[in-house]
C-alpha cells in the first residue's frame, strides 16, 4: 500500500517531463504524467504510449519533451508494445546485454480512448500474461485528441461530439465502463485509482506501482478544459470535486484486498457542484433533462455503495 | 568448404523453419496461432520449454499484438522474430506498415494462406501481397529446404546497415508448410556464425541514451522524406540480397538468386511463377521439350524489392510469357505478380506477349495438366496467335 | 546526446535518423511556448510559504526551483493556464495580462 512522502521529499526526485510540449494550456496529462513518473524516482523508465493527445503532443518532430526513452507505434496497442520492450529486457538482461545501474521501469500510458476502448484488449493481454509493468490511463472522458468523441468512459449525460444532446437525445445515454474493475479482474498484484489534485497520493501510488513486480494498474481523472467546456485554471479544483462527489473515488486494491483512501463521509458533495462547473453538461440543467442528473447521482451513489462493501469482505472483493 | 551436414531430413516446412529458428536463437519470439502457421510457433514452444532456446516467448492475444510487441522489443535492441499467415496477417497490417516505417529488422514467417471470406484455410497468395506496399522484404520459398535457407539469411541482410528493414519469408500453407519434405540442415555453428553478432544500434535500453521512437511528424515535417529513404533501404537491399545469397552459397553449397531459372537460355516460352506451383511447372518442361516446345521457367524468390533488371533480362528473349499468380487484385489488370512483371518489362522496354494465369485460390489444386495447357497457348502464342488479354483461371469449376 | 538540428528545414531524406527517430531526449526544451500565455503569473515570496503545489500542478513543468524552493517561473514555456494561480492555498501567485509586462518592457 502507498505511503505519502511530503512534497519536500518528492522535488528531490528528478521530473521526467520537460516543458516545450503543445498540450493545452491547463492540460491534465501533464499533470499527471510528471506527478506519476515522480513515482519511478530515478530510475531509467521506458514509455509506451498510444496515440492521443499526449502522444501527439509531447513528440512532434523533431522535438520530444520525454527524457526516457519512449516508443510509439499505433493507438490501440500501447500495452502490446512495452509487452515487447518488457521481453527484450528481460531476455538482454539475462545475457548480460543490458548496461544500466538501476533497473528499467515500464510504463503504458493510454487515453480513456486507448485504455478503455480500442486498446483494452491489448490492455487486457499484457495484464493478463504478468509482465513486470505499469500500465496508466489518463482518463478524461473522450477520444480528445480527435475533436471530444465519446468514449466508454464518458461520464452518463455529458454532451461529446458523437453523444451530442439535441432536440430528442440528453447526451450519453450509457453509464461508464469501469476499467479499474476490469484490471482488478485480472488477479493483478496493485490497482489504483487516483487524482493529481492530490499529488502525494498519485505520485505514492505511482511509487507502489513502479515498485511491485508484476503489472500495476493506475486509473488516474485527467481534466481537460477543451472537452470538458471548463476555465483553464480549474483541473485541480474541478477533480477534487469530482473525489469529493465519490464520482471517481480514490482507492488501492493490493492482491484482490479493497482500501479506500478518501471518504468524504458528511462532506460528500452533489455530482451537480462540478456538473454546473463543466459545459459538457450544460443541457442536463433544462428541466426536460433534469432526471438525468438525478439518474447519474443515483448510479455514482450506489457504486460508492458497492466500493465500500467490497473493503468489508475478509479476503478483499472480486470486482 | 562447405560445412553442410551430410544428414536428411524428413520434415514439414513448419518444423524446418522451427529448427532455423532454434539455431538462430533469437532474443525475443511474441506470436498468435493461426492455421497453417500453428506448429512454427508450437514447436518453438517446445525448445522454449525444454530450455534449448534463450528467447523469451510472449503468447500476445492477437496478432496485432504480436507485431506490436515485436515493434517494442526491436526498438529495444532484441533479435526479434514471429510467424502468421493470412487473416492473422491481415488483422496486424495497420502495424506491420509502422515495423518497416521505424525500420525495425524483425523477422516474420507468413506462411501463405487465402484472405476471407469465405473462410477458408488453404493456400494462396493473397495474405503476402496484400503487404506488398508496406515497405518489408519479401522473400518467396517454395520448399522446405528454402525456407529454412531463408530463414538463416534473414537477419544479415534485414540488420544490414544499408538497409535496416523488417523481412518476411513466405512458403505456401498446407502444401509445404504442412507436408513432409527432405531438410539438408546446416550445423548449429554454420548457423550461428552466418547470422553472424546483431550490430549495435538506436536502443530504447540505453540509460544514458534515451530516444523517442515513433513520432508525430505532421503536415509541416518531413513524411514524405522519411518515406523517399525507406525506399532508397529497399532498392539498396537488392544488391545486399544477392550478396548474402551468394555468401550463403559458400557454407551450404546451395545458390540462390533473385530469378530462380530453369531452361531459360533457349526458352521461346515462360512461365513465371511463386512458391511450389514451380516445382509442378519443372516436371511438366521435360514433357514439353521433349516435344519440341522450348519452355523454360522463373521462379522469383526475391519479390521485394523487386528484380526488375533481372527479370527483364530473363525474358528479353522469350517470345510469349504466361504469369502464373496465387492471387488476384480484384478491378486491376491482372493479379499483383502480373502488375509486377509487366511493369518490369516495360520500363526497359522489354516487348514479349504476356498473359495472366489465376491459379490455386483457396488452395485450388493445380495440376501438371493446367500448366500444360499453358505451355501449348503461349507456344500458339509464339508461332504468331494470340494470347488473352484477360485473366485465365486454371482449373476453374463451371464454366 | 546533443542533436543539432539547426537546419533541420533543409534536411533531405538522407540526413535524418533512420525511422524519424529522436535521438536528443527532451529536446523540447528549445521549443518555446511562452508566447501562447495572455497572462504571467506572479509570485510574492513574502506571502509564498513553499508548500511546492504550484510546482506539482504545472503541466508544463515550468515552476523553476532552486534549492529546494520555488523561485521563478519558466517564462519560455508558461503558457499561462492559472492552475498555479488557483491552486496556491495564500493567494501568493497573481495572474497580469502579458501587456503590463511589454509595456514595461517599452
């Protein structure tokens, strides 16, 4: 489990992400990126990355704000890919082949896009054959990167270019696909769930992740204003919001074994405060719209509800 | 000297590639299943298991995986090596075009079978020369003992420092892959000593070194320029090819060359052809010359990049010439190894009568019979007829 | 490694590394995005008390620290987002237009 360092202790660990990208201004990924790779310390850290908005933003030719090294070959195969980097070094490693003083870290890093959808099979298989990574999704809701198309992760209502509210359609109809339950289904060692408004427990979590053999999972919100029609400067208030509603709890699952890290007991706030914040939702607060709200913080209510119970059983829940 | 061991074989193509595969002990293997490619891949799980090979072998989900993770563990420095054959082939296409974009020298089997639908599992051609624009080598093999050869020289010439592209080596499904054929292996140390040390190169697992592998290169960059030399490593690989074929010829006592020719010196009529169709096509020869009918035959073992000289020069001399293709491009003016030849003699403005044979898709017989028959119109064709200006299908039901 | 790419405009296909690799990591240091800002962030040191959430909420890893504090910004790559702004529990980091900075300049 994740212990917290303070933020002194964090700033001697080196930032493996250099400025000079063109994310937007205000962009979660790179907020989340820097906090996680906090958690590789300093050791050399391969990064496979699917196409997205993070991809596409930190490599353009001939510039790379990575200071790893990282490899990008197509959008649905992130995981497939550092599978293959993982096996060369397990195998170059053995012949003695590899000249490096600490060990490489391997880390997978998906959009909700290359995470969720297109790339959970590749996702699937690389957790499913143990190799000895991290794999990350950036979750901000959309297929970004390609103009805010829906994604199985998209929050229950929200307006995205292809789930557009309209005269007879309120938005997305579906609920979220959980993915972290998806990775705790896999009998993996350690997922997470996490948010960089609280950098100490990303970045620890981060640290476990790195740190146990075997694949790890991190689940991290990633705000984005251009999806989510909100001011610049408010990703870390809109995502501490967003834990505080219990909408994207913040918990550890280590060997099947539920812990929750944040429970806002009498200060849980209504998913309607960050919703109003967001013009992603704007249409829900018609009133021929309403119930949708009342819909989604019922479904987020009760799959608080389910978390919760999963902490109480002996050997931890199956999800 | 040749260093060949004197021992024969009775072995499947499947199981001859698996031994070259086990000689060369690559780093990393990652590979799908997929009929008639299936026992390449299980045998070499059984040297796995055993302990007889170094590799680690990744069981990936798919085959989009598995090229996928190929490309990582390229990019990491690992020899690098897996198998497929149609629908598997199909389905990793998107990445087996970005292999040879970031020029990786990985090297894949594509035993040959037919695309769907409707499903079916035999041999043709259509998988390999669906990838024929996506910037690999492509070598064809049409027995057991080819495939293995090619196997051995794979890594030389796909790690050339002039060329540095992934390379894939083809034989036909069920027909080869899956029958039993006579293997003259060579010793483990011929093998090792031939694929020779993998040259140091970018890595991924250089600490001090990082590099960023596979960027976004936009409308404003340099696209087009990266495409111009993957291009330029294909038309320096064809020189280097015969180079390695020829070094091969040295420790094995068997030569190879782009064309692969039988009776052409005199030939008045060719056929050109791929894969084991040539072994049916040189019986029939004998038949035909004995009849007068000077008949001759090319193989084509390197068909990317292709041997445009070479096989404008072999057939500058031949009056009427039948192109013999395992597959079809549906809408164009004949099958892509058609396309091919024709262009070829054109551009060195080459004039012969030509004709397009379709033949064995979905793994339709082809019997000494067919290519008789092709013999006897090109040699109509010779003495002053006609050939067809459309396609031919050999031993077609109905009609 | 240094990688220079000072005429990279002019490179044909032979002068790039083979599969447009990048050989420079984090070569993007050069690449200026200050010019995206509309407005600066400004730090007082007096009300600053160094709880470092700024320099753990910049995407653009452009809150500069010396010693183990926050001393400035990174003027070449802020792109002006605010989040540090919002984020500073005692209000240290104030957000000007970037013209009160050329008319200063001027």
């Amino acid at each position: 489990m994740a212990t917290k360092l303070s933020p002194k202790e964090y700033i001697k660990r080196p930032d493996h992400l250099t400025g000079g990208h063109r994310l937007c201004a205000g962009c979660g990924a790179g907020i989340v990126l820097r906090q996680v790779l906090m958690g590789a310390k300093d050791n050399p850290v391969v990064i496979s990355n699917a196409t997205g908005c993070l991809e596409v933003s930190t490599t353009i030719y001939p510039y790379t704000a990575w200071k790893d090294s990282f490899i990008h070959s197509a959008f649905e195969n992130a995981a497939a890919t550092i599978s293959g980097v993982e096996a060369a070094y397990k195998s170059l490693l053995r012949q003695g082949k590899v000249q490096s003083d600490k060990p490489y870290k391997f880390l997978s890093v998906g959009g909700d896009g290359g995470s969720y959808d297109i790339g959970l099979q590749a996702l699937s298989g690389a957790l499913e054959r143990g190799h000895d990574i991290v794999v990350l999704c950036y979750d901000n809701g959309a297929y970004m990167n390609t103009g805010f198309q829906r994604s199985a992760a998209t929050p229950f209502g929200a307006w995205t270019t292809t789930s557009p509210d309209g005269k007879v359609r309120p938005g997305k109809t579906q609920q979220r696909k959980n993915l972290t339950r998806i990775a705790v289904a896999h009998g993996i060692p350690y997922v997470a769930q996490a948010s960089p408004h609280n950098f100490r427990d990303l970045i620890s979590k981060a640290e476990v992740a790195f740190d146990t053999p075997g694949p790890a999972f991190l689940n991290v919100l990633s705000p984005c204003p251009r999806g989510w029609r909100s001011a610049d400067p408010d990703g870390m208030k809109l995502a501490k919001m967003m834990v505080q509603s219990c909408f994207w709890p913040l918990y550890e699952v280590v060997d099947g074994r539920y812990t929750i890290n944040y429970d806002p007991k009498d200060r849980k706030i209504p998913i309607r405060d960050w919703m109003e914040q967001q013009g992603r939702f704007k249409h829900l607060f018609k009133p021929q719209f309403a119930y949708m709200i009342d819909e989604a913080q019922a479904y987020v209510d009760s799959e608080w509800d389910r978390l919760k119970s999963m902490t109480t059983l002996p050997g931890g829940g199956e999800a | 000297m040749s260093t060949t061991t004197e021992k024969l074989l009775a072995v499947t193509g499947n199981q001859a590639v698996a031994m070259a595969m086990k000689q060369l002990d690559p780093d990393v293997v990652a590979a799908y299943p997929i009929t008639p490619q299936t026992d390449v891949v299980q045998t070499f799980s059984q040297y796995v298991a055993d302990g007889v090979v170094k590799a680690e072998f990744v069981t990936v989900e798919s085959e989009h995986s598995a090229m996928s993770a190929c490309i990582g563990s390229a990019a990491a420095g690992a020899r690098t090596m897996t198998a497929t054959s149609s629908a598997g082939f199909a389905l990793m296409w998107e990445v087996v075009y970005v292999a040879a974009s970031l020029r990786l020298p990985i090297i894949m089997t594509t035993v040959n079978r037919a695309l769907s639908g409707p499903i079916n599992i035999h041999c043709d051609h259509s998988d390999s020369m669906g990838g024929r624009d996506s910037g690999w080598i492509q070598i064809y093999n049409e027995d057991a003992q080819e495939a293995y050869d090619a196997t051995v020289m794979s890594f030389p010439i796909a790690e050339h420092a002039d060329v540095r592209l992934p390379l894939m080596n083809m034989y036909d499904g069920f027909i080869i892959s899956g029958a039993i054929g006579p293997l003259r292996p060579l010793s483990d140390e011929t093998v090792k000593a031939f694929a020779g040390e993998q040259p140091v190169v970018r890595t991924l697992l250089k600490p001090e070194e990082p590099i960023t592998v596979g960027p976004f290169d936009g409308l404003h960059g340099w696209y087009f320029e990266h495409k111009i030399a993957q291009n330029r490593a294909m038309e320096a690989a064809l020189p280097i090819i015969q180079d390695t074929y020829d070094r091969f010829a040295e420790v094995s006592g068997r030569q190879y060359h782009h064309l692969m020719q039988y009776d052409m010196e005199d030939a008045d009529v060719a056929i050109v052809v791929i894969g084991s169709a040539a072994g049916t096509a040189r019986t029939v020869i004998k038949t035909l010359r004995d009849e007068g009918i000077k008949a001759g035959l090319i193989k084509i073992r390197t068909f990317r990049p292709f041997p445009t000289e070479e096989m404008a020069r072999a057939l500058s001399g031949v009056k009427a010439v039948a192109v013999l293709d395992r597959a079809d491009s549906f809408g164009a003016q004949g099958g892509p190894l058609y396309l091919e030849v024709l262009a070829a003699l054109y551009q060195k403005g080459v004039h012969t009568k030509t004709v397009n044979c379709i033949y064995g898709l979905g793994g339709r017989d082809l019997y000494p019979r067919n290519i008789e028959d092709v013999y006897r119109m090109l040699a109509d064709a010779a003495d002053g007829g006609d050939l067809p200006h459309s396609r031919v299908y050999l031993n077609m039901k109905g009609e | 490694m240094k990688w220079d790419i000072s005429d990279i405009k002019d490179w044909g296909p032979g002068r790039h590394e083979p599969g447009a690799v990048i050989p420079e990591a984090g070569n993007a240091r050069a690449y200026k995005t200050g010019g995206w800002r509309t407005n600066r962030p400004v730090r007082d040191d007096e009300t600053c008390t160094q709880c470092l959430f700024c320099f753990f909420f910049c995407p653009d890893a452009s809150v500069l620290l010396a010693d183990g504090k926050v001393a400035d910004f990174d003027l070449d790559h802020c792109k002006g987002c605010a989040i540090c702004a919002t984020e500073c529990p005692v209000d240290a980091i104030t957000m000007h237009p970037e013209s009160e900075f050329r008319r200063k300049a001027e």
